[in-house]
C-alpha cells in the first residue's frame, strides 16, 4: 500500500473526482480530503492510498502539476507522521486559552 499525499486542491473537489483522477493508474484502496473539524471545509490537500507501488509511482509522476479544478496539484508519497504526537505539547495554554483568571 502506497499513501499519497496531493496538496494545492481546489476546496470544490470532491473525493469522487481525485479517485476518477487516479483510479486510471491503478487500484484506489482510499481517497481522504481533509477538512477543518469545526467547519467541515477541505483545507486544500488529501490522502489517496494506492494498491499497487509502481501504480501509485507512476501516478505521482503524471499527476504531480496537472490542473483540477482550476488548481495545479501538488503531487507526491506522503511522509510518515513524526512519532510522539503534533509536537505541539502544550494543548491550548500557549495560545491564552483555558485560563482561569
């Protein structure tokens, strides 16, 4: 299983139109736009997971730059998220928030 992040997305695609965009190179397992918990908007970037390596490579070089949706994607293998958490480690306290007095 290959996971490809694609950034610079429209945030009128839709999870229809990035699995249409790459089920043409090879078998889409999962298609993740990522929207804002509060509001439910896509935040401009996805995960796509790919069956097949060489699929998922071969997408990545033909869609890196090609346009959806009026916008130029961003395409590329996603890096693993950093062990440990956000790396933010303080929760809300270092924004002013929470405090009692």
């Amino acid at each position: 299983m290959t996971n490809i992040f694609v950034g610079n997305l429209s945030f009128q695609t839709t999870q229809e139109e990035l699995h249409a965009a790459f089920s043409g190179y090879g078998t889409v397992e999962r298609v993740n736009i990522v929207t804002d918990r509060d509001s439910g908007q896509s935040r401009g970037f996805a995960f796509i997971e790919m069956t097949d390596r060489g699929a998922a490579e071969t997408a990545i070089a033909q869609l890196n730059g090609t346009e959806l949706n009026g916008r130029a994607m961003n395409v590329n293998e996603a890096r693993p998220k950093p062990q440990g958490g956000s790396g933010r480690g303080r929760g809300d306290a270092g924004r002013g928030r929470g405090k009692s007095w």
